[in-house]
C-alpha cells in the first residue's frame, strides 16, 4: 500500500515539514510572539491544509477497496503529523 503515491506523498511532506521544524527550532530557537507570525507559521500551514487533502483524498479512495491496509497507512500519516505539530503546541509557537 505505501507504494501507491497517494500513501507516501503525507508521509513524504510530514517528512520535510518535521525537519523545518526541528530545523527552525534547532537554529533559530523559539521565536517571541510577533504581530504577524512571519514566513514559517505561514508554511506550517499551508503544509497542515495541504496535509488534511492528502489524508481525506487517500481515505476516501482506498478505505473500500482495501480497508484495513489503508487504515494502517492512515493511522502511520496521522502520527506524522501529530509529530511534526507537536513543537508548535509545546513551545506554545
């Protein structure tokens, strides 16, 4: 199942969203509140948007044909995401 595309393409932006990130975090460190959020918040999320389509459109088309395949894929691309949000809630970003 994960060699469909519509299987890896979450797992692969969660992938590049994480090490932003961390990467960001790593670097930068935790910025200060702001008037306006600035370039990184706004990527977050349109990744996040970006990140929902995927998942409902890999759902939606694969939870009939092959239920308990795709719920494993969609369980794996949910983590993903819950890890890459997880710095934004924790440092209160």
């Amino acid at each position: 199942m994960l060699k469909r595309p519509a299987a890896w393409l979450p797992l692969a932006f969660s992938g590049v969203a994480i090490v932003l990130i961390y990467g960001m975090i790593a670097v930068v460190g935790t910025p200060r509140r702001q008037a306006d959020e600035g370039t990184a918040a706004h990527l977050f999320q349109i990744w996040l948007l970006l990140e929902v389509l995927l998942i409902t459109f890999f759902a939606i088309k694969w939870m009939p044909r092959e239920p308990r395949s795709t719920f494993i894929v969609v369980v794996l691309q949910i983590l993903a995401v819950a890890i890459g949000c997880f710095p934004i809630f924790y440092f209160n970003l």
